[in-house]
C-alpha cells in the first residue's frame, strides 16, 4: 500500500521553513527521501533506517517515528533550488522494493 | 565518477508494438530496480534485479520483463505495449555488498515512452 504523503502542495517564500510528513500502514525498515524537477530524475536526499541510523545531506534533516511508521523532512531556511516535487519512498518486508507516495510539490518564491 | 545512464532518452511507439529500454547502473554498484512514473505520480516499482536474477517483482503483468548482464546492465522489455504504458521509466541503481536492506537507490534521467 501505497504511503501517505502531507501536504500536497506548499508554497514558500525564500528563508521560510516546511515540514512534510509520510505515513504509512506497514512496519517499514527504511524511509527514503528524494527531490525531482520538472523533467528531471528523483535525486536521493535521505534515507532513514530502523534502528535511528541516517544518511544524507548536511543541510536536510527528517525524522522516523518508527512506532508510527511516519517520517517528516524538515526544510530550513528555504532557497529557490528548493522548488520540486518531493517524494518519500518505504521500504517495508521485500528487500529493495521501494513504495512511493503521491508527492509534496514545493514552490519557493523569491 | 560516471551516475546511472539510460537509453534512449524519448521513444515513441504504436499499440501492440514492442520496446527495449537500458540502464548501466552507477560505478560499483550490482544491483538495478525498474520504475515506472506516470505523469503527476511518484515512481512504482516494476523489478529489481541482482546477480543476473530477478529477485523482487511489483504489480505488474507479464507483459514486463527484464534481463540483467554480468556487467550489472539491465534491459527492460515491454511487450504488446498498450495506451497506458505511456510513461518514464526509472532506472535506479544501488550497492548489494552489504547484504542488507536499507541501501541508497540512484535514479537515471529516465526514458520517456510514448504510446499512441
């Protein structure tokens, strides 16, 4: 099943900050976080591990309440290169199988 | 230190026709899982494959198939192409050698296929 992402959109204005959410209903082992622009590929942000071990940029940040089994990036101090389609992907039993959710589309504003 | 690359990069098909897209994965890397993306969704996953075997599949039919060489390559083929099948198709590669899950998938730029 497919995981939930919240918002749908948000809109920004440079400097401001985001928070988007994913949640799913199966036990996951890993959550992984990606940005794509219009045209472009997914490119890896983060990913998260059961067990609290990350990988990622220094500038991004996300969470894994694996109780829960949500995940929250948080975007500090927005810049126009921020702008994308966010995506978060579950992994869950099957080894590699990523499950993608809807999408957050993210637009910061000069 | 070259990333994912694949191609072609656009292809435009008839109905019932059949095509052929590749990927050669990330340097160091020996594994390759397929997505496909239509327009507005994230990526679903189609196969993954590992030591020139299939070893996790997605909801899809039979129509989809794939091949991996033992240069870590793959090839992805859709057969009988319907309308729906229009779509970019990912490739994504990452590293097995740890043994685990939880490992950084590499995306490509993606074939856009169109089906009319």
């Amino acid at each position: 099943q497919q995981p939930v992402q919240s918002p749908q959109a948000v809109i920004l204005r440079e400097g401001e900050d985001a928070v988007i959410n994913c949640s799913s209903s199966k036990a996951l082992y890993s959550v992984h976080w990606y940005r794509q622009k219009h045209g472009e590929a997914p490119v890896f942000l983060m990913i998260l591990l059961k067990g609290g071990e990350q990988k990622g940029h220094d500038k991004i940040s996300a969470s894994f309440n694996e109780k829960k089994q949500q995940s929250s990036l948080y975007l500090t101090a927005s810049q126009l290169s921020y702008s994308g389609t966010y995506f978060c992907g579950t992994e869950a039993a099957s080894y590699g199988k990523l499950t993608f959710g809807q999408g957050t589309i993210l637009t910061v504003h000069p | 230190d070259a990333g994912v690359t694949q191609s072609p990069t656009h292809l435009i098909k008839t109905r019932g026709q059949q095509v052929t897209l590749r990927c050669s994965p990330k340097s160091g890397h020996d594994t390759v899982s397929w997505y496909q993306q239509a327009l507005g969704q994230g990526p679903q996953f189609i196969f993954q494959y590992y030591e020139e075997e299939e070893r996790q599949r997605g909801n899809f039919p039979d129509r989809f198939s794939g091949h991996q060489f033992p240069n870590y390559s793959s090839e992805l083929n859709v057969n009988a192409l319907l309308l729906g099948d229009s779509a970019l198709y990912l490739c994504a590669s990452s590293s097995s050698t740890s043994g685990r899950r939880g490992e950084t998938q590499y995306f490509g730029p993606g074939t856009r296929l169109l089906v009319l």
